[in-house]
C-alpha cells in the first residue's frame, strides 16, 4: 500500500510515562453515536524484546467508559511496535492506537490505560476525562481530525483506519509540521437532509483567534443533502500567520446562506524553535503559582478565552493534574496564544480577569470569570454598547450589550437578565452569537415572571428564527435596533 505522508510531531501533555497523546471524537452511524480513541505514544519509553520478527516493543491499552460505576463500554488491546533489526530502532518514533466504541447518550467517566506490557513492574499512564453523548438531532459535525497519511483501501476487508474508501492515519492532537503546505482533514455531517432537500454548500477556511480570516485558504464545496454526508479534504496554508493561534473552520450552510452547522478545530504548527522552547525553564510568572488550589483557580480562569480543546483540557484533565502538569500547561497556553510575548498577553488577561471579578463578581456566584457575563467580557472583550433596564420595567431586569465585532462575526448581541432579582448573577437569555446561547422564546420569558427559562436548542428552529421586529415592546426594539 502506497501511503501519501505527511510528518507530524506532538507535544507532550502528561509527566509520566509512557508519554501518551490523546483524542477522543464524537461520530454516528446510522444515527447511533459512537466514540473513537486515538492514542499516540513514545516507543522510546518501552522496553524493545527480541523475538521471531525481530526487536519490537509492546503495549497494553485499556479503555474503560463508565456510568455510575457500570461499565458501558470496555476494550483492551496489545499493541506491537514495528519490528526493526536493532534494539535502538525499535525504540524509534512514536505509535499510533485507535479503539472505537458504541456509547448510548447519556454522561460518562472515559479512562485510558497504556502500560508497556513487557515490563515486570506496572508503570501505566492513566488519563481519565468526563464524556457526555448527546442524542442524535438536527445537523451536526463529527470531530474533525487531521490527517497525516492517506491511501485507498484495497482489499475486501475495512480496518479501523478505513472511511470513504481511504484508509487514514489521523495526527493527535492535532499537531502539525512546519514543512506541511497544506492541511488533510476529515469530518461528516449527520441528519443535514432534515433541513435542506437538496444542494448545499460545505465551506472551509482558516482563520485566527482573533477572528482574522486567511482568503487564500477558503474552499467551497457543493453537497447533496444526505443523512451522513463525508468530507475528506484539503486546504493550503498559504499566508497564515503562525505567530498566532491559528484554527479550521468548517461550514455548512444553505442556498440562502443561512448557517446550518459550524465546527472549528484548534491546530498547531509544531517548529523546531517551538519544540526547544517548550523544552527550558518555566517563565518566572508562571514558576511563581506553586499552590495547587491557587493555580487551579487561576487557569479555570482561562476558560473564556481558551479553545474548545483547550476548555477540554481545563475541564477534565487540569482538576487531578499536579502542579508541574499545571505549569505546564500554562506555559504552553500563553505560548501558543500570545507567541510574540506571552508574558505581555498573560498580565493584559489578569487584568482583564480581574477587572470581571470586581465589575460582575459581586453576585452570588461570586467569581466574574464563572458569571455569565464576566465570561463574555473575557471572551470577546468589553462590549461598544451597553443597555441597562434594571428596574422600573413590566419585565425582568436586563440588558442588552452589542458588539461591532465579536471574534470573526460582526453585528452581534448579547442579552442578559435576572430571573430571581435578588442578589443573583445576570444569566445569559439570547444570543445571536454562533455558539452561544439561542432562545426564540427570549421576550416571552423576560415579561413572564412566571415562567422558567427554556432554552431552545433546536438547529430547525435556529433556521427559521423569530424575527418579528415590529411588535413595539421596548426589550425587542432594543435587542434589533442598538444604540
């Protein structure tokens, strides 16, 4: 098999050993969700045994998806490395491991084990992270994963590496070369022919993390509407500014250009100035956090402003993460986002986050990073408009902040209220931000005090949205009309 390459390079996320990269990716077929695990490792940190084939190493791999202590899904494996005619060969390089498993909806603890299985002692790596599956519903993106080496698959029999009539070797992490000119991706789009009953255009770009888009790397694609519809392909890098946080941005959306699903994936161009500084001291701003509680706080107060995957890694990896892990990350955090000086980008956000805490910290919640709007502040910056209604009103208190632009996006708006009034922290009601939050019903539950907050999330209802400007309650006019 002739595989077309791509070289790859990963940085290391855990102090232990063996060094483990891992993606965990949500898919469907034939509506039912599925979870891929691909696993990258250091055959460097296994012991290479000489055998029939030659000198090879061994893992064993264990994934466990539980649900109150009831386990849901489970596969092990043993995985050998290449056979190379030397010990020192053997250890060359990294390897590559995917398991996928059928998991209902529901929330879920997924645990990873990779130990070298030709050791007499246990020295696992152990990742664990919480999982939710959502039921399957309007059109949604699978993960997308980059991909490093591709080939037709030959053969009556599919492997686990084979979709759309290509075998594919994914890249973790999503992690890749300075020499690579363009990217490989895959991705698919579920349940689209519930929207549209025809032709509908698939978009692809890349864009920075302050919303620059890059033209020259646009892609557009014509799809008929289908319940699973493949998209494998590629788009060059041409002009990207890699002293940025870079990220890939894939769209569908109808004849009308009406947004039907949207996925954005962090990348990172791995270089060889990168990797050594990755390598050195920590920064002195970030050696000074050695209380673990102190430097939990502090980088849960990056989630704002952090990447789906780096909110990921927040969430459910940074919580049982020792200090140096946290340091770490944090290190690499203002790397990969503040490049050109991390420390100036670091201290411009402590400010900022502490400018959140004193200005939306005082309700009960009682941290403004974790409010509704100190999240929206820290996210897309201090809004141009802002219109406070907080008392003498037949409706619950709100206001109404618009922004000129807000990341890539222009013309947003952003509707906070206080349903309980006392004390209590403004929630976010509406928006029509892409991935934020979207309720149709937003005026009938700010004038019903009666009513609890429901929040629509139906992609059908997104496409057909209520826009009816015109019925003279102040709260609307406000919300279509800023100023």
């Amino acid at each position: 098999m002739g595989w077309v390459l791509g070289m790859t390079l990963s940085f290391q996320m855990t102090a232990q050993a063996p060094t483990v990269w891992c993606d965990v990716l949500n898919f469907q077929n034939n509506g039912v969700p599925f979870v891929e695990v691909h696993l990258e490792y250091e055959s460097e940190m296994m012991q290479a045994i000489l055998d029939s084939t030659g000198w090879r190493t061994k893992a064993e791999i264990q994934v466990i998806i539980e649900s109150d202590n009831e386990v849901i899904a489970f596969a092990k494996s043993e995985v050998y490395g290449v056979s190379d005619s030397t010990e020192t060969l053997a250890h060359y390089g990294t390897q590559f491991h995917l398991e996928r498993l059928n998991v209902p909806p529901g929330a879920y603890r997924l645990s990873v084990s990779v130990r070298d299985a030709h050791a007499t002692e246990v020295h696992a790596t152990e990742l664990e992270l919480d999982l939710v599956i959502h039921t399957p519903g309007p059109p949604k993106w699978s993960d997308p994963f980059l991909v490093g080496a591709y080939a037709p698959s030959n053969g009556p029999e599919l492997t686990s590496l084979s979709r759309s009539g290509y075998d594919m070797l994914p890249i973790v992490g999503a992690n890749f070369s300075e020499d690579m000119q363009q990217l490989q991706f895959y991705t698919e789009l579920y349940h689209v022919d519930e929207v549209v009953d025809s032709l509908f255009l698939v978009s692809t770009w890349m864009e920075s993390s302050d919303g620059i888009v890059y033209s020259k790397t646009r892609r557009f694609f014509r799809k008929n509407a289908a319940p699973v519809v493949p998209v494998f392909t590629s788009i060059p890098l041409e002009g990207v500014n890699w002293s940025k946080s870079q990220r890939l941005v894939i769209q569908a959306a109808t004849r009308e250009n009406q947004i039907i699903a949207e996925k954005r994936l962090p990348v990172h161009r791995i270089t060889t100035e990168s990797i050594v500084s990755t390598s050195g001291a920590l920064p002195s701003y970030i050696a000074a956090f050695t209380d673990s509680l102190t430097l939990l706080q502090h980088i849960k107060d990056h989630h704002p402003t952090s990447s789906q995957s780096e909110q990921q890694t927040i969430d459910h990896f940074i919580p049982s993460a020792t200090v140096p892990q946290m340091q770490a990350f944090l290190a690499d955090f203002w790397q990969t986002n503040s490049s050109v000086n991390p420390e100036l980008g670091w201290r411009k956000y402590v400010t900022a986050v502490a400018y959140a805490d004193s200005v939306y910290g005082a309700c009960r919640n009682g941290h403004g990073a974790m409010t509704d709007m100190g999240y929206v502040y820290l996210r897309y910056g201090p809004p141009n408009t802002v219109v406070k209604r907080h008392n003498g009103t037949d409706y619950y208190p709100y206001e109404i902040w618009h922004y000129h632009r807000a990341a890539s996006f222009t013309n947003k708006r952003f509707l906070f209220f206080s349903p309980h009034m006392v004390a209590e922290c403004f929630a976010l009601l509406h928006s029509d931000m892409l991935g934020e939050v979207q309720n149709n019903d937003w005026l009938h539950v700010l004038k019903n005090r009666e009513n609890s907050l429901r929040v629509t999330e139906s992609q059908v209802n997104r496409l057909n949205p209520r826009r009816d400007t015109f019925s003279g309650e102040e709260p609307e006019d406000l919300f279509f009309n800023p100023r």
